[in-house]
C-alpha cells in the first residue's frame, strides 16, 4: 500500500468489487478525546461501540439471515 500506483489499483478493485456486492455495512468509529471528556463516567468505548453496531444491525436487517464479524486490534 505504500506504492502509490498498487494502492490505487487496489481501491479501484474494492470499490468496483462494493459496488458489485449485495450487502451493508454497519460501522462505529471512536473519538477517545471527545468520547472521556463527554462521558463522566467509566465506560468501555469499545463495549458502547459493539452494542450501537449490534443494535443498528439488527434494525437495519430485513431477514433473519446475517453475520457480524467484530474486530478488536488488541485486547
């Protein structure tokens, strides 16, 4: 990816590849800074950002039929 070249080769071929797929995404970003000065109280960002994903998932899924595949960078 460091290639500028092979980097815009690759996101041509996801985006054509998103574009041709039949599905959705639910993502959360967290703002850490924003986040703790919002929040008074100890809260994992991560478990509150699992639970929005979880819960707009669900909402959002018209069958019965889906998977939701978290990722964690290091525990």
């Amino acid at each position: 990816m460091r290639i500028p070249q092979k980097r815009a080769e690759f996101y041509g071929w996801m985006n054509n590849f998103l574009e041709r797929s039949n599905f959705s995404c639910v993502f959360s970003v967290i703002l850490k800074t924003p986040f703790y000065h919002k929040y008074k109280y100890l809260a994992d960002p991560y478990r509150l950002s699992f639970e929005n994903i979880l819960n707009r998932a669900l909402h959002y899924s018209a069958s019965s039929k889906h998977g939701i595949y978290p990722e964690c960078r290091s525990a």
